[in-house]
C-alpha cells in the first residue's frame, strides 16, 4: 500500500517569492507521482507528474517538481509565485496497476500568495 | 466537450434520508471514480468503477452505493444519510487506471452535501 504526507498544511508567501510545497510518500513498490491543484469552489486539475525518465517534472505555468526515489519525495518548487497561484496543492501517489493503481491523496497544502 | 459534469451542486439533507448523486462523463473513459474531501483529510476514494457495469470498493465505502449501467454514467446512492456524511463529492474519470500510461484523472466540480 502506498501513502503520502504533505509536511505543511498552509504556506504563506509573498508574491514573487520562491516557493516548496513539501511531499514524502511512502510504497514496496514503484509509483507513479503526481501534483493536483484546486483553485477555490473548483474541481482538481492535473498540474504535473512522474512516470520514468526524468526525475524532473515541470508543468506550463512555471511550477516544477523532482522525484527523489532515495528520500522518497516529490517536493513542488515555482521560483517566483503570483497571486493567481494562489489554491490548495495535492500531492498524489499510484502503484501499477490494479487496486493498487488508484491514487492516494496527501491531505493538500493551501498555498497563499500575498501582494 | 463538458468534461465532468456532477449533478446537484449543492444540496441538505435531513439524517435518514436518502439521495442520488449523478456524474457523466463525455470523453468515452473506462475508469470512473468517487472521491470525498473533507477538510485536513484530502481526498479519500469511496468506490470506483472500471468499465461499464463493474464497481469496487475504496478506501471509505460504507454507507455508499454505485451503479454504472452507461459508460458515461457514475451514480453514487446515500440510502440513509448520516452527518458524516456531509462533505464535498467529486467524481472523476480518466482512460486508464492511476497505474498506467494514460492516467490522469479529470474531476468534476464537486458536490457540496450537507446531512443534518
């Protein structure tokens, strides 16, 4: 079975700033990573993930992740954050396959930008 | 394309009785999904289906019923609602499971239920 935490439930940040959305997770077999993003009274939207290759993700609008397999994170960095970023972020986690392909949630990051 | 769609938006409900909620997909995917999202806990799958006429359980499946009889189709019954149960329910379909190469789920806007 795998898992995830998500080591800080809201992050505050001013607006340009650089940004890490913590994510560990925790499986026996090897997983398939992903970031959500949910902006306010909306559904969740696909933002980035990890399937092989690269341990490098980045997404269009400037977000990037890196899959670490030794420390067994998948932490989200944006270099210079806007107001429009501002969401809750959910770091995910599916095995291959099966029952075990479904994805588990982290519990979200609410990430804050301020002018 | 509407994408997910989920019917109602918002609705109350007094303990005991019992609803309907109806998602539809119009992106012809095999795999459909309920989810809960409480706050602090994320999201929490109930069941899911992955094909047309076949539902399995997930990680908090009590008190929940599914049918999928149309591909397009995910209904998620309360019989006999309890305030547990009031929480924000999104569905979400994708082609391929989780665990595969075609994997991103797409989610509906949710259903906000309140059971009081």
């Amino acid at each position: 079975a795998q898992s995830v935490t998500q080591l800080d439930s809201q992050v505050p940040v001013f607006e340009e700033a650089p940004v890490e959305l913590r994510c560990n997770y925790s499986s026996s077999v090897s997983v398939y990573l992903f970031w959500y993003v949910q902006y306010p009274n909306q559904g969740l939207q696909l933002l980035l993930k990890y399937l092989s290759g690269s341990t490098l993700v980045e997404s269009i609008n400037g977000f990037e992740a890196e899959f670490n397999k030794s420390q067994t994170s998948f932490h989200l960095r944006k270099p210079s954050v806007h107001i429009s970023d501002t969401a809750e972020y959910f770091c995910a986690v599916s095995g291959f396959g099966g029952s075990q392909g479904n994805l588990i949630f982290g519990k979200g990051t609410k990430l804050s930008v301020k002018p | 394309n509407a994408g997910v769609t989920q019917t109602p938006k918002f609705r109350v409900l007094k303990t005991g009785q019992s609803m309907t909620l109806l998602c539809a997909q119009d992106m012809n995917h095999e795999y459909m999904y309920w989810y809960r999202q409480d706050p602090g806990m994320g999201l929490r799958l109930i069941h899911y289906s992955v094909g047309e006429g076949t539902t399995a359980k997930g990680e908090v499946p009590d008190g929940y019923n599914v049918s999928r009889l149309k591909k397009q189709n995910f209904l998620l019954g309360l019989e006999s609602a309890a305030p547990s149960q009031t929480s924000v329910y999104f569905c979400a379909s994708s082609y391929g499971i989780a665990g595969g190469p075609n994997n991103e789920q797409f989610f509906g806007p949710g259903t906000r239920l309140t059971v009081l």
